[in-house]
C-alpha cells in the first residue's frame, strides 16, 4: 500500500525516513555498548582453557556498535540521506492502533494474567479493529483462552503465569 508522492494531491507530511533511521541507529548504539560492557564484566577476554565468558558477545557488540555508528553517520551526515517522508500521520495512527493495545495488553499480564489478559485483548481487538459483534468476539475470546488452559495446564500440566492479582485463583491452578 504505497502513496505516489507525485500525484497531484497534498504533499505528505510526517516523520522523515532519516530520523528515523537515526533513531534506530541510536538504538543499535546503546544495545552495542551495554552488549559490550556486560560482556567485560564476564570476561571477554582469553583463559588459560580458551575464551572467556564474555569472548564472543564482546565482539558481537562491537560489530553492533560499529554498525549504529555507520548508520547514524549515514541517517544524519551522509550525502545521500533519505529525506522522503517514512510515515504520514494517517499510517503512524494505523500503526499505533495495533501498537498501544499490545502494550497495554503486555502491562495487563502482570496483574491479569495471561488468560484473562489475553481473553480481554482478544475480545477488544475483534470489536474495535475487527468491527466484531461484542457477543461474538466475547464467545472467540473464552472459546480461545480456555482452549489455552486445558492444554496447558490440565494436559501439558505446564502452569502460565496467573499475575499478581491470580483472578484465576478459584480453579485451582
């Protein structure tokens, strides 16, 4: 689903492919050096019997690290920087829609649970993105996450987390 940026209507407007990548870059860099420093506190160096704890993912967070910095230095400094919008407000208020509720969602497990959690997004999702029935999606949530909990924890008998609050406590499980 692409926009042609020269048809004859607006120009797009929104957060520009550059800044992005800059951003990303500025990830890349800050994963590197924790990945590097964490690897020293283990020992990244070579033993007696070999390499140390940390030997290899030394030298992997170096090559991460070097990467964001290219890629930073490209995004910001680079001749040939992207300037083209990555994403206009429409797309980004797309892409948010499924992206604060599965958020929300993972915050909701702490307390929740994961089956209740996940009964509730389920149900959620399908009314307000779905355009579901309240009724109907409420059915495909419970018919999901109790098909979940017998085979995990009857079957498998492999228990989920139940969340702080345990709504789930009168099961049993």
């Amino acid at each position: 689903m692409e926009h042609d940026e020269t048809s004859e209507g607006p120009a797009r407007s929104g957060i520009s492919t550059h800044l992005v990548e800059a951003a990303v870059a500025l990830a890349l860099l800050v994963i590197g050096l924790v990945v590097v420093f964490e690897a020293r506190k283990l020992g990244a160096g070579w033993t007696t019997d070999g390499p140390g704890a940390g030997y290899f993912p030394f030298f992997i967070g170096v090559i991460i690290t070097i990467s964001g910095a290219g890629i930073l230095y490209q995004a910001l400094l680079g001749k040939s920087r992207n300037t083209a919008v990555f994403v206009d407000s429409v797309q980004l208020k797309r892409v948010l829609s499924v992206l604060v509720p599965a958020a929300v969602y993972v915050l909701a497990i702490t307390f929740l649970g994961i089956y209740l959690a996940s009964a509730i997004y389920i149900a959620l999702f399908m009314v307000v993105l779905g355009k579901y029935a309240w009724l109907k999606s409420v059915l495909a949530a419970l018919a999901v996450n109790t098909l979940f909990f017998f085979m995990f924890e009857v079957w498998f008998k492999v228990p989920l987390f139940k969340g702080t609050l345990d709504p789930l406590r009168f099961l049993g499980y």
